[in-house]
C-alpha cells in the first residue's frame, strides 16, 4: 500500500528548480578510475567543496597509479575513499602495505571494502568482512568504511536467485557497525527503478539493519552504455527500464539520464524523513564532466563546484 501511494505522490520528471532533488543531491559522491581521473584538469571546476570521490581500483591498476591518483585529488581538495576489492589482495602484508601508502602519501583515512568483481580470489582473501576482521583499518585510525549494498540482489553471492547470503553478510557488517568507532555507510549498486530501490531499503530496515544508505545511481549516458554496464554488474529487476527505452525509437539515440530515478526518491525522502538512504553515489558512466554537468544544471547549491562557491 506504501508502494502504491508513493506512487501517486512521485515528483515531475522535470528536476529543474526541485527543492526535493537539491536536498537529496546534498553531499552526493562520485566514483572515478585513476585513467578517467587524468582527463580532469580541475575538479574543483566541476565538483562541490568537500565531495567524497570514489577511487575505484580495477584488476590490472598499479596499486602506485592509485595513490598517486588519490594524493592529486586530495591536495584539490576533496575526501578520497579508495576502494579495497578483498579478491586483488594477496595476503595481509599487501593490504598492510596499501593502507600505509594511501595514509603516508595521500593522507586517506576512509574506505569502500568489497569483495570485487573478480571469480578468483589472488589469495588469502575472498570478502569485504575478511578485511574488517584483520583489524588492520582499525589500528591505521582510518574514520569511515563503506561496505557494498545490493537493492536488487547479487548473483556472484547467491547464485539461486534468492537473498540469504547478502542478507547474512549484511547482519554481519551491522554487527560490526555495533562495535567499531568508524563511521558506515552502504554504498550500493546502481539501479534504474525507484520502486525496487524503495522497497529494498525498506525491507532491510525492517530487518534490523540500519547503517546509512548511499544510493548507487547511474549518470547521463548513451542507452548502449548503460545497458552493457548494468548487464555486466548484475543489475536486477530495474533494467527493464532500460530495455523498454531501447525499444522506443524515438528515445534509441537520446542519452538517459537519471532525471525521473532521482526525482521519485526525492520526493520519497522529503515525504519520509527518517527513510533510510542519506546520500547519492554516482557512476559517472558517461564520463565524470557529463556527470557533473549534469548535477549543476539539476542540483541547485548542492551541486555547485568549488570553484563558484
């Protein structure tokens, strides 16, 4: 029945001076790459003051193109959260060796752990909670760890189709959260859909599980992208949106752009304050300027750069 009435009550489509969306927009997130950083010249040209930027470290990126990355983006001025996929990471040397890197060089103290996106572990490490129980984060004084949300489920962690593992893994990292001084936040996978993001977040609050939400939300992009992107990382039920979009020759061509996404979630948030997602995490999967470009032109003063502060 919540469903249904958020439904009647969804904001236009049209986010173009939305009070709602600007709030929601608030200390949004980006993720970039060190190879996608570099075409950046200045991101306080494009991103707010303060914004927290993703590093994420694929298969194959020298860990020193991340640090080195990290420090360029710090000395801008901005909070840089490396990620720690657990499967890259040999043993509990490297993952030693990699948090001094990043406190010593570029002066991190927060992170994303995931398990990553790779079948076979390099070695000793197969999840996101085996680098939590080395306590090594703990004892470098790192302040926030994120650890992965999955709205519309994940097929590596369950491949029946069911949600028993990732809901296990998530009462773990609450349990942990009980515990630990340092600041958590499920940062998620991207979806298309308001409906299944809703009712996920919903349901894992229900279920006792109450660190803060960072949504996963896709930036402007060609259909085509997109469409490869979400098949690759798993995306759910909420990739029809797009299939149904590739069918209308008249949208084929146009970039999507997560307008209608945001606007219901929006208006969700500002119709249940104590709803459970705080921020918005972007994959700038049409490039980090379209991205930001993007939130300026629809965010108001939560999304004003740095540099026209």
């Amino acid at each position: 029945m919540a469903l249904l009435n958020f439904k009647k009550k969804a904001a236009p489509a049209d986010l173009s001076n939305s009070a709602e969306v600007e709030a929601f927009l608030q200390g949004y997130s980006i993720e970039v790459m060190p190879r996608t950083a570099e075409k950046v010249e200045d991101f306080s040209a494009l991103l707010p003051t303060g914004t927290r930027v993703y590093i994420a470290h694929i298969e194959g990126t020298p860990i020193e193109d991340m640090v080195a990355t990290a420090a360029r983006i710090k000395r801008e001025g901005y909070d840089v959260m490396p990620h720690f996929p657990a499967r890259i990471i040999k043993d509990e040397a490297v993952l030693a060796d990699w948090i001094a890197r990043y406190q010593g060089e570029a002066d991190v103290d927060q992170a994303l752990l995931l398990a990553g996106g790779v079948a076979t572990p390099h070695g000793d490490f197969h999840s996101s909670m085996q680098l939590m129980e080395t306590g090594l984060f703990d004892k470098a004084g790192f302040k926030r760890l994120h650890v992965a949300g999955h709205p519309e489920g994940n097929k590596d962690i369950d491949p029946s189709g069911s949600d028993t593992n990732v809901m296990d893994a998530l009462r773990w990292k609450q349990s942990f959260n009980e515990r630990t001084d340092a600041d958590m936040a499920l940062a998620t996978q991207f979806a298309f859909e308001a409906g299944p993001i809703i009712e996920w977040a919903d349901a894992i609050k229900a279920a006792g599980i109450d660190i803060p939400i960072h949504i996963g939300i896709a930036g402007p992009a060609k259909l085509q992208t997109l469409i490869k992107f979400a098949i690759a990382c798993g995306v759910g039920p909420s990739l029809k949106v797009l299939q149904k979009r590739a069918m209308d020759v008249t949208k084929l061509l146009l970039p999507y752009e997560p307008t209608e996404v945001l606007a219901e979630l929006a208006a969700h948030k500002a119709a249940n304050p104590d709803f459970n997602i705080e921020k918005v995490h972007f994959f700038p999967l049409g490039g980090i300027k379209t991205n930001a470009n993007w939130a300026i032109d629809n965010g108001g003063a939560s999304a004003r750069p740095a540099n026209a502060s």
